[in-house]
C-alpha cells in the first residue's frame, strides 16, 4: 500500500497551498484531485486576473455561524504574506478597487506559483484520480482511490463547496465530515446573481446591461455601496452579489439608487428651478436613461410628465422610491453561477489555530468546504491561503 506522512484531497487554492507548506516542513505529501487539471477556479478568477487577497481583510469580512472563527487563521497569514510570495515568484500586481489585489499576470502563474512551491518542497500532485472511500484505522487514514489504496498519517480535506458543478464541485467534504461525526451548517449559494418573477424579468429585460452605482442591503446584514447590474434575469453586478450572500428566501432587497445624494431635496430644487423639465429628463441627469424611464414608468407618470405637474406628495413619493427601492427575488441562479458555498464543515468542532477536528485528530478541513465564507473581492482566496497555512503548520 502507498504510504505518505499527509495526504491532501484537493487541490485548488487551498489544498496546493497547504501541501507546499506542509512539504516544505520536510514531510511527505501528496495531493489528489479528481479533475484533469488543478486549481480551475483561480484560472477563472478576478476575469481571468485573479483577485488573489483584498488588503482590508478582516473576520467581520466573512460570514460565518461563528463570526469569531477565522480570526486567528487570518492574523497569522496576512494579505502582505501572500504578496510576499507572489514577489519571491515575479508576479507583480495592482489594486483595483476597495482594497482588491489583481494579479498583472494573468491567473494561469498564481496556478503556476502554487505548483512550483509544491514541487519545490517535494510534495506530489495526481490529477484524474478518484477517492472512493476514507476510514480511520489503527492510527491512520486509508484512503480507497482509483490509484489503489493509500495510508497517510494525517488527512486534510480541500475539496471545497458546491459551486459551478461542471468545474467538478461535489459534496465530497461534507460527507466526509459527516462520516466522522462533524455538524454541517446548510450549504447555500452565495455572491450570485438573483432572479426574479416574470413581472420583474419583463421589465429587467429592457434594462439589461446597465450598471448604475448603488447602496444595497438585505434584511439581515451590512449594506454595499457598489454597482448593481441589470441582466435579462434580473439583478447582478458586485453589491447585488455582496447581499446576495446575506439574503434568505422569501425576503425583499432593499436598494438606494442614489446613494449619498438627497433625493427629496434634489427633486424639489429641480421642480422650482426648471419647472419644465420632464421626471424623467430629470432623473436622466443622475441615472440612467433607460432606468429613469422604468422609475417614471413605476411611479405612474408618463415620459412626458414634467416637474411642474407633480404635486409635492408625488415628489416625496418618488425620493421615496429612489432612496429605499423595494424589490422581493424570486430566487438566485443557483450553484450553477454562484461564485461560493456558504455554510459548510461547522466550525464547532474545528481548532481555530489549526483547523484540525477535535472529534478525529489527524483529520483537517481547509478553504471554501468550512463554514467560512468571504466577501467578494478576494477574501476567499485569502481564507483559502490562510486557513491552508493554518493547518500547514501541524498537518
Ligand atoms: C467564477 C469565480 C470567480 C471567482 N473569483 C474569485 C476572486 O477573484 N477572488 C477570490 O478570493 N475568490 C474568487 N472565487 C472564489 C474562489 O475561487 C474559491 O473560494 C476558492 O477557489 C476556494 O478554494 P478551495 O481550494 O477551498 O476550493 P476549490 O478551489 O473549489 O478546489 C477544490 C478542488 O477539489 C477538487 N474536488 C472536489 N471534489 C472532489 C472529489 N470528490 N474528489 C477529488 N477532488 C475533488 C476540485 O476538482 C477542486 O480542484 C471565485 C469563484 C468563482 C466560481
């Protein structure tokens, strides 16, 4: 039987990390996956440029049943530590926006960065290989796969969460966690876009495309001053996938469409200084044209309708609508567009230091598969680098 001090079962971002690290320590490691090629989900981050840490990384950055969990994971492997690497490597970046580190070479040499440091270190990657089965017996893991059987002193689950199943995303860690006695917060689709009933879809369709600056919350949860995206199926862009991970079924979004501005008094200096103006040229001057034209449409006035003619019920009526625009989902697209999994490997049962189940010592859970779930804008690969190095140091 093949033996091996720390097998890994993954490797995206979080399981090629932590099998560096682990190697680097002098042990033994191999890392099995069961697509063609590693890490798929850093190639198609950032748009091919992989938002590889955000440097305002903090736990209240991330969703968790225990909002404490990830803090001392996240202090002792920072944003700088992976900059640090990426510079030992030659990779240079820049920030994009709201602290967000692009990588200026495209994600293939964050994939190829990860391979080298685990290469380097001596540790073993296998692609094409299934696991079929994982026991504990007399002191070790026995892990049944398509290469044959392998015993390994410790075993560290890196399969991640359920989203975009054609990449190869499967259930593999919960059900493993489960097997050995550890509680699974629901799996949900989180940073995805939402839809909405035919009604909405309907007059969303006219609007697809346009992007418009936005403050967005959902019932429980912080609020995001970002961009909202209309889609012929309903609402995307970065502050609708930012609430998206706070939102529960059945729930209405609630939206500021001119965020930071006063849109009763903004209305009320634009009736008395151009009377003659219509609502919608009006609104055109601040959003836009086809949007303006949908909220006239909504607050029951024609194209034609000018400032003069509204009365100052229907001006308040109308601020209302802009700084507190209601709107009820019909759902999200799902695990099919969601970029993570919220909920995950319950937290409860794991060291915070090390990841390593208090239930079944030698056994580890690392990245997107723990109950962990990040903002977008590349706090999940800062969770994948931090919780890896977390358990790199035992595992
Ligand atoms: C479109 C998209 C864009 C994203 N962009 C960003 C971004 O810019 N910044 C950011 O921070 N985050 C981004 N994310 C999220 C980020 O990709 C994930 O949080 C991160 O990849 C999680 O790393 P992981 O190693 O835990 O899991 P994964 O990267 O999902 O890796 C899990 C690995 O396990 C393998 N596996 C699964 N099941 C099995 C099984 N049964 N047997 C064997 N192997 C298995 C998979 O093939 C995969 O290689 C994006 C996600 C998507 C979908």
């Amino acid at each position: 039987m093949q033996q091996v001090e720390t097998l890994i079962l993954g490797a995206g971002a979080a399981g090629l990390f932590c099998g560096a690290r682990v190697a680097q320590r002098g042990r033994s490691v191999l890392v099995l996956d069961h697509s063609k090629k590693p890490a798929e989900k850093v190639r198609i981050s950032g748009g091919g440029r992989c938002n590889f840490t955000n440097l305002e990384t903090e736990a209240n950055r991330f969703l968790s049943n225990n909002p404490h969990f990830a803090k001392s994971a996240l202090a002792r492997y920072t944003p700088w530590d992976f900059c640090s690497l990426m510079a030992e490597h030659g990779l240079t970046w820049h920030e994009k926006t709201l602290g967000q580190l692009f990588c200026d070479q495209k994600s293939g040499a964050v994939i190829q960065l990860l391979l080298d440091e685990l290469a380097n270190a001596g540790g073993e990657l296998r692609l094409e290989t299934s696991i079929h089965a994982v026991v504990h017996e007399h002191g070790s893991f026995i892990a049944q796969t398509s290469l044959g059987p392998i015993r390994a002193e410790h075993l560290v689950v890196a399969t991640g969460g359920l989203s975009i199943p054609k990449m190869g995303a499967t259930a593999f860690a919960y059900e493993l966690a489960e097997q050995f006695g550890h509680d699974i917060v629901t799996p949900r689709p989180a940073l995805v876009p939402f839809t909405f009933t035919d009604d909405h879809r309907d007059a969303f369709a006219d609007m697809s495309g346009v992007s418009v600056p936005v403050e967005a919350c959902a019932t429980s949860g912080p609020s995001f001053v970002e961009n909202l995206l209309f889609t012929h199926r309903g609402l995307s862009g970065p502050s609708i996938l930012q609430i998206s991970s706070y939102w529960h079924q059945g729930e209405p979004v609630e939206i500021d469409l001119l965020p930071g501005t006063h849109a009763l008094s903004l209305l009320q200096e634009a009736k008395t200084n151009a009377p003659k103006q219509t609502l919608v040229q009006c609104l055109s001057e601040h959003l836009p044209a086809r949007l303006s034209t949908y909220l006239a449409a909504q607050a029951h006035r024609g194209p034609q309708t000018r400032l003069a003619e509204l009365s100052n019920q229907q001006i308040d009526h109308i601020a209302q609508m802009l700084k507190s625009w209601s709107l009820k989902p019909a759902g999200t697209e799902g695990w099919r567009t969601a970029e993570v999994t919220a909920g995950g490997v319950a937290t409860d049962a794991l060291s915070s230091r090390t990841m390593e189940s208090q239930i079944q010592p030698g056994l580890f859970f690392i990245g997107e598969c723990v109950d962990v779930t990040g903002w977008l804008g590349g706090y999940n690969f800062q969770w994948a680098w931090a919780s890896a190095a977390a358990a790199a140091g035992v595992a």
